[in-house]
C-alpha cells in the first residue's frame, strides 16, 4: 500500500512520520513534484496526506481511498470529485489560535503596540498614555462562530472576567442563532471577534460595521474573506472602531500598498494564528493517529465533507 505525502516537511520529520507508521506501507514524499509527476504519483496510492495544488487534482483515482489534508480549512477543494473518506486536522490548532488573537486584543487594550513604536522612536509617553488604556476584563464580548477556537477564546476571556456570546446558526449552546438578533446586540457590545469559516463571504459586511458600538474594537482569526475590507478600513478611518486585531487578510501575503500597513490601531499577527515550533509534530500525530485508524478499519476522526467548503 502507497501513502503520498505532499507536506513542507524537513528530512527529520520526513523520517520521524515514517518510523511510526506501519512497516507495510510505502510511504512517497511529492511535495518537490511537477504537476504531471504528482498526477502520476496519485494513480496507486490509496492514502493522501496534505493539501497539494487543486490543479494537480483534477483527475482523481479510484484507488485513493483515504484522504489526510495538513489543515482545518480546505475551500479550494469544495468542487472535486472525490468518493473516499476525507479528514481535517480538528482542532489540533484551536488553543495557539486563541491564544494569538487574545494576546493581539489584550495587547491593544494595553498600548503594547503603540509602546513598541514609542521604544523605537525613543519617546517616553508613560502616564500620558493613560486614556488610551482600557481592561480587557470590563468588556462586554461577542464570539462569531462556536467552534473550538471559539470555545478556547471564549474560556480564556472568561477567566479575565469578560461577559461573552457566541453565535451560531445551528449550535444549540450559543447565545445568538440569527444575523438579525445579533445586529440588535452589536451596539452593546465591546468587542467582536471573528473565528468564522470561508463559506461566509462579506459576513461582516457594511451593515455590521454600522451597527458596532462607537469605539469597539474588531478582531479577526476567521477566514479574510468573511470581512468586508474596505468597509473595516472606513470604520477604523472615521473613528467608527477604536481599532482592529487581524491575524488575517482578504489578500494574503498582505498586498504593500494595503493601508492597514501603516493605520496605527491595528495589529497585524500575519496569519500566524496556528504557529508554533512544534507543530509538525503536532500534525505528525495527527496524521498517524488517523492513518492507522483507517488501516485497521476504525472509524477516523474528524472526518469532513469536500463540497462543505469547510
């Protein structure tokens, strides 16, 4: 049996994923492969692990069975036409996501951003920075979205002592199930932070943004596409927003003559949500884990659906 891997993994990893796996499988790594190459690779192997190119994808074997992606979202993959079985990495990324928004809101909160600028400038503001510090503890919190990040944030900002909602259309446990009932609570509301998934492009659209209290802060580590940009950057231009936390973009790597490059309330944390100095070995477990359930016929875990989009 022939397992494809299609993973920037170095020769260490490379090594490590193979010494777990079961000695009867033939384990390929594509990820310096041409496109035709990778097309051929794909015709006898029976276990996909990664997220190679979707051109790469067009024509897609009977004989792949099983399909590992290396991420949580797979958008670009929504319209192939794949039979097997196919998994996420779940919510192998869920806390340092929360983590990097949180540190990004409460850091804002704090100044840390403008003392950084201070720092290099050689300029000291000290207590006349006063007015321009809050409590991130005092604030009244809407979570888009009620999955594992959410949940993770939604703790983490607990335990300062935030009152948080969450959202969701369908999830019985969180607190707001319609756009129109959170449009209502918007005014009242602090601080929104955005964990939602791809397939909700322009969520947060002009109507949202007019709805947002005077001087709340908007923070994001959903996809960049369920932002309306332009319409966040008028928010933050006329004063609308007190600012903006964004680990993501609608453009990614951010384009250099974005302004959000130069606004002095936003933090840019460059989609850097998920990263960590050991996340392949984080994935290399993952991978493992669902590789051999699917071996000894066990149900796999976090298993999806392609044409989800999610």
């Amino acid at each position: 049996m022939k397992i494809l891997v299609y993973l920037d993994f170095d020769k260490q990893c490379q090594k490590e994923l193979i010494e777990r796996l079961p000695k009867k499988v033939e384990v390929v790594y594509a990820s310096g492969f041409s496109e035709s190459q990778l097309n051929d690779a794909l015709q006898d192997a029976e276990i996909l692990v990664g997220n190679p190119p979707v051109k790469s994808l067009k024509t897609i074997p009977e004989s792949l069975k099983f399909w590992q992606l290396e991420h949580v979202g797979f958008e670009q993959y929504k319209d192939l036409d794949f039979k097997g079985k196919v998994a996420n990495v779940g919510d192998m990324s869920a806390k340092p996501v929360a983590e990097t928004i949180v540190s990004g809101i409460l850091a804002f909160y704090r100044g840390v951003h403008n003392m950084v600028r201070n720092q290099i400038e050689k300029e000291w503001v000290g207590e006349k920075a006063e007015q321009n510090l809050h409590i991130l503890g005092e604030k009244r919190v809407i979570i888009l979205g009620s999955g594992a990040i959410a949940e993770h944030v939604r703790k983490i900002l607990k335990a300062f002592g935030c009152e948080v909602l969450t959202t969701a259309k369908s999830d019985p446990d969180a607190d707001i199930h319609s756009f129109k009932d959170l449009l209502k609570e918007l005014p009242e509301t602090d601080l929104v932070i955005n964990t939602l998934p791809g397939n909700l492009e322009d969520y947060v659209s002009k109507d949202f943004f007019d709805e947002m209290k005077k001087d709340s802060l908007y923070a994001s580590v959903g996809r960049g596409n369920t932002t309306n940009e332009p319409e966040m950057i008028k928010a933050l231009q006329d004063g609308r927003l007190l600012g903006a936390v964004l680990d993501v973009t609608e453009v990614e790597p951010l384009p250099k003559g974005s302004k959000l490059w130069t606004m002095r309330n936003v933090i840019l944390t460059q989609h850097t949500g998920a990263a960590h100095k050991d996340r392949n070995r984080d994935k290399i477990d993952v991978f493992v884990k669902n590789i051999k359930k699917y071996l000894s016929g066990k149900k796999i875990e976090d298993e999806v659906a392609l044409n989800e989009g999610y």
